[in-house]
C-alpha cells in the first residue's frame, strides 16, 4: 500500500510532461536565484581578475566593490525572475528540468564564493 | 553596560534579523516536513499553510534585510580605511577601531578576514534568493504541498541549503566580531 499517495490525475499529468500553474511559478523563482547565484560568483571572481572590472564594481566607496557584486547579483536575480515568470506562462519546462539547471547555477555560485576557489582560479587566470 | 551605534547595528544585524531568521528555520523546515496527509487532518493543513505563508515571508524579509544592513551599514566600518599616522603592521589599540586592518596586522589574525570575511561578506547574499524561492513556492502550492512530495522535498532541500549558508555567514561573523570587533 503507498504511504504517501496524489490524485490518479495529478499522478497522469506528471507523467505526460504537463506542468502545473504552481510548478511554472516555481521554476521562473527557482532558475533565476540560480541565475542570481552565478552572477554573484562570476562577479566575485571578476573582480578578483580584472582591476577595471573591480572599479566598475565599487559603486559605494565605504562598501567597495561588494555593493556592485551584490547589486548586479540581485538585477541578475530580479530581471530573470521577471523575465521567466512570463514567458514559462506560455512554455515552462519540468519541474525537475529546472531544479537541475537551478542545482546548476547554485553551484556555481557557491564554488566561486569560496575564497579558496576564487582566489585560486584568479591565480591561475592572472597571476600577480 | 554602553552600546555605540555601531554595536547597535552589528547587533541588529547578526542577533537581530540573523538570529531570527536561523531560529525560524527550526519551526520552517518541521512545518514543511509534518505538511502530510496522513500525518495531518484537513484542517490542519489548512492551518498550517498559513502559518507557513507568513512564516516564510517573513523570514524572506529577515534575511534579506540582514545582508542589507550587514552590507551597507556594517560592512563599511569594518573595512575603513585607518589615517596614514597609525602603523597598519601593528596591532596598536588605535589599530582596533579598523577591524580589517587589524586582523590582517597579524598572521595569527590574517585569516580571519582572507578566509572568514571573504567567504561570509560573498556567500551570505545567496541566502535571500533561496529564502525567496522558498516563500514563493510556498505561497504557490500552498495545501498542494501536502500531496505534491517532489514539490516538499525540493522546498526543504532549498531551505536547508538556504540555512546552510547563512549558518556560514553567522558563524564567521561571530569569530570575527570576537576577534575584531567593532566598536
């Protein structure tokens, strides 16, 4: 007997690829925090790279360019979410689709906010 | 027993807003985990998501407004810019009004803000686009929750990450504020 069971129909919908209303809305939040966490990283290690980018990135002097990584971060996370929203009304992709490509992007965030993989991939890339 | 403004605000940030929001995950997660059929009557359901609604907006709004205020009001003492008459190499007492400065004086300290702050000031502003997904998606499903088990799941898996990082965050921030705090 199944300890946890959903309704034949919903169980009929997954299976056909249907995405639900509340999946659609899931999945336009769910990518763009992940779209929002990549920028974050890339910004991060950016900054780490590139001088001129680390200026644009200082858009408060008592912050330093952690106002700019955050602030473009958050646009990234806003613009997408928006973006998304509409457009996965019309055609939205699985809900499990979308958490692997959220998973994704989440790992990249965190990886390339983690001193240690930042620094070393700046060291690589531009050594001082 | 004094406060300055800026131990206020450190305050704020890291026991005010922070605290709460790593607090209420306790209470999140176990509402998401106890949102079963079989564990719960109809109108507990109905009891319950509405106590997760509110419970996870509001801990959106907390986190968010904890990397804000951690960002844009106590972030810029920490790493100000000590006068040129003060020795950077030593740590000197007039040293400790500049807590990055005085950290990275030392090699015993130096990490503290290489590792610790670098990781914390970076990693903390992934925690309000989680907490959001995580409130939307309640707020999206809602009574759904209690029979779409992938949509739980992926719910709490978020969450715990969510927890995970600010929990990185929090605990940095409380060494450093032991190590350099700021006054």
């Amino acid at each position: 007997m199944a300890t946890q069971s959903i309704p034949a129909e919903q169980a009929a919908e997954q299976a056909a690829g249907y995405v639900s209303a509340a999946d659609r809305v899931m999945n336009a939040a769910m990518i763009a925090s992940g779209i929002g966490s990549a920028v974050l990283g890339l910004m991060v290690l950016g900054a780490e790279v590139n001088g001129g980018l680390k200026a644009f990135l200082t858009w408060d002097k008592g912050v330093g360019p952690l106002a700019g990584k955050a602030g473009v971060a958050v646009i990234a996370f806003l613009i997408s979410w928006v973006a998304m929203h509409f457009a996965f009304q019309k055609q939205s992709p699985r809900l499990m689709t979308a958490l692997w490509i959220t998973v994704g992007l989440l790992a990249v965030g965190v990886a390339l906010t983690f001193p240690p993989i930042y620094m070393g991939i700046a060291a690589l890339i531009a050594p001082h | 027993m004094h406060l300055t403004d800026r131990e206020l605000w450190t305050l704020i940030h890291g026991m005010g807003f922070g605290a709460l929001y790593l607090l209420a995950f306790a209470g999140g997660i176990a509402g998401l985990y106890s949102l079963r059929t079989k564990l719960v009557t109809v109108e507990g359901i109905v009891d319950r998501v509405s106590r997760l609604r509110w419970g996870s907006a509001v801990m959106a709004v907390c986190v968010w407004l904890t990397v804000f205020v951690g960002t844009f009001i106590v972030y810029p003492w920490y790493r100000a810019t000590p006068p040129e008459t003060i020795d950077t190499k030593v740590q000197s007492a007039e040293l400790l009004d500049y807590p990055r400065y005085w950290l990275l004086a030392s090699e015993k300290t130096a990490e503290y803000h290489h590792f610790g702050m670098e990781w914390k000031e970076h990693v903390a502003w992934i925690t309000p686009f989680l907490a959001t997904v995580v409130a939307v998606g309640v707020f999206a499903y809602g009574k759904e929750l209690s029979t779409d088990k992938r949509a739980r799941y992926i719910l709490m898996g978020l969450f715990i990450l969510s927890f995970a990082l600010s929990g990185v965050a929090g605990l940095f921030g409380a060494l450093i504020t032991k190590a350099a705090p700021i006054l």
